[in-house]
C-alpha cells in the first residue's frame, strides 16, 4: 500500500493544490498517495489539535500529516518529526496542532527545519518541499537540528472545550457523558441555555429536537439537532464553553 498523506489546512480554494503541485515537484518517489483536504475551521489550532489526533487514530502506520494553518503573531517553528505509535511523520509550524498526538502517541524525534527566514506562503515554499524530501525517502534528520519534545506546544482542551463542528452542525466537546435513554439534560453554551435529551441513536428523534449524545471519537459527547443543524440554530460559537447537567439535577 502507498503511504498515505493527510494535509489539514484552511486554505482551501486553489491554495491547496498549489501545496499539493509543490509535494509533487519535490518528491522523487510516486510510493505515496495525497488524500482528499482536512478542512479546518479557519485559524483554529483547537480544531487542527483534534484532526491530527482523529487522523493519527484511522489512519495506517507511516501516514504523513502536514498541516498548513497558522493564527499566531509569532512566527513558530517549523518543525517535523516522528511518533513512537505508529510511526506517523508529522510535519507543520509549532503552534500547538501536534501536542495532543505526542501526548498519546509518544515522539521518537522531532527536528526544527532550518530556517530561510520568512517566506510569504511557507505552506507552499516551505512545508510542502519538505514534505516532498521526507516521501522521497530523506531522512528527517538531514532536514534540520534536533528539537526538544518538551518544547512542542499544546493547546487548551479543559471541560466543555468545543473540539469540531461537522457540516451537520453537529458539536463535538471535551466532557463525559453518563445518561439513558430519554434523560434530560440542561446545556448551558455561553449564555445560551436549553434542554437536551439524552439517545444514543439522534436519528431516531423527530424533526429539530435537540439530542445530546455519546459521539463517535474518543468517547467525547456530541449535541446536534436532528435533521437540522444545531450550531447554526443554537447559535453555539467556537468560543463558547458547553456544560451540562441533568435536568432533575
């Protein structure tokens, strides 16, 4: 099987082919494969954070992430390196998307890349040509100079962190969830509030009720609306923190 390359970004219109060309200008081998794009929500690490770990958890040994999404005023790392899990190759700005994989997946080394300085697009002149040498079989180490694990960043993901919106609206968020069917629960988003009931199969609920849920990664619970779009009618934002309880509590 070819190894499989993932690349989560937010740069998503013409952008992505052109980091896409550049991996393929630069890489002597064909043994690979570049899956279709990992939309990010815009400039959002708390969201890159949980599709690099979704993604490290489906995918096959010796898969390459490259994320391409960077928020910050500072100008990160750029860094690339090795899980002890696994063997994914992680490759991307030091921003806090990989402090989650590490954490579970374990590092067997990290280098940082050697710096040319600022480059408009370092996703398309920097990151995807070195994406392109690792596929060709170079060695990470010849790439730059040792990095400490302990200086990779992580992000926030304390209770009630929202880590993914899906296209349904459908929200994911750190947490656990101990209910039966038909339990009521009070969720309070921001400064909305509303009530919830519990199902483990949303679908089955009528038209627009609200449902919480135990969702399909890592156990973390879910809200949604049914056959509608709970972010959007909830008015529920990145920002906010989600918490609750049950109703007879």
């Amino acid at each position: 099987m070819k190894r499989k390359v993932v690349i989560i970004t937010d740069c998503t219109d013409v952008a992505y082919l052109e980091i896409r060309g550049a991996i393929y200008s630069n890489a002597v081998s064909e043994d690979f494969e570049i899956e279709p794009v990992v939309r990010v929500d815009n400039f959002n690490i708390v969201n890159v954070s949980f599709l690099v770990r979704l993604i490290a958890d489906i995918y096959p040994d010796g898969t390459l992430i490259n994320v391409v999404v960077h928020p910050s005023k500072f100008r990160g790392e750029r860094i690339a390196g090795i899980t002890e899990k696994k063997r994914i190759i992680f490759e991307g700005t030091n921003t806090g998307a990989f402090g989650w994989l590490i954490k579970d997946f374990g590092c067997m080394e990290v280098y940082e890349l050697y710096d040319p300085g600022f480059v408009p697009f370092g996703g398309k002149y920097i990151h995807a040509p070195t994406v392109g040498h690792i596929l060709s079989g170079r060695p990470i180490k010849e790439l730059g100079t040792l990095f400490p694990t302990d200086r990779i960043r992580d992000v926030e993901r304390t209770e009630g962190t929202i880590l993914h919106i899906d296209n349904f609206g459908n929200i994911k968020f750190t947490g656990s969830l101990d209910g039966k069917q038909g339990d009521r629960y009070t969720v309070r988003a921001g400064t909305k509030k509303f009530t919830a009931v519990y199902c483990e199969r949303m679908m089955e609920k009528d038209d627009g009720e609200i449902v919480i849920y135990p969702g399909s990664s890592f156990s973390f619970p879910e809200i949604g609306v049914v056959r509608g779009n709970a972010a959007e009618e909830l008015g529920i934002k990145w920002s906010d923190k989600i918490y609750f309880i049950k109703a007879s509590e």
